[in-house]
C-alpha cells in the first residue's frame, strides 16, 4: 500500500523559510519522480516542483529561486525547501508519485503553510 506522508507546514512570517518532508512507502521510492503540488483557498491546485529519480527538477514559475527540491533516496523522503516565503505561497501543500506499470496517481493528505505577519 502507498503512503506518502508531509509534514514541516506551519505558520511562517513573509520573508521566512520553512522545509516540507514527504516520507514514502510501499514503492520502490529510488526509480520514481516525486512531486510537490500546492492547493491555495478557493484555487486549483497547481505544480510547485518536480524532481525525476535521476534528480533533475523542474518549478513552477512562482516559486523559481525560492524554493528547492532535494530527495533522499535512502530515507525514502522528498524535500520542499521554501525560502523568501509570500503571502500568496499560503496553501496546502500535497506530495505527488505516479507510479509504473499502471500509470497510478498517488497524493499525501497535505500540510498546511500559512504565510502571515
């Protein structure tokens, strides 16, 4: 059975960072891409990064230079590093596998991240 598994969310004042965790299990975690996607109030949810197995990565403009995605093959975990933090970077923020041979989608349950004075 997959899990994915964030956590790291909170409240945070405009200009501060915050690190997101995405533990996994029941994939073979080092052959798949993983992905961070954001859900703001009232909004679809949209892409924040990408990072293949290889570790190539790929963001959303809104968050090019600001946040980074690293991953940790031996502890199964994806990281959403978030520096100079927005207002409008308030969202849920939902970690994302999609898995072979059947094209699977799978998805956390999200972490909250307030960005507020």
């Amino acid at each position: 059975q997959v899990q994915l598994v964030e956590s790291g969310g909170g409240l945070v004042q405009p200009g501060g960072s915050l690190r997101l965790s995405c533990a996994a299990s029941g994939i073979r975690f080092n052959i798949y891409a993983m992905g961070w996607y954001r859900q703001a109030s009232g909004k679809q949810r949209e892409l924040v990064a990408t990072i293949t197995s290889g570790g190539i990565t790929n963001y959303g403009d809104s968050v090019k230079g600001r946040f980074t995605i690293s991953r940790d093959n031996a502890q199964n975990t994806v990281y959403l590093q978030m520096n100079s933090l927005k207002r409008e970077d308030t969202a849920v923020y939902f970690c994302n596998v999609r898995t072979s041979p059947f094209n699977s989608n799978y998805w956390g349950v999200g972490t909250l991240v307030t960005v507020s004075s």
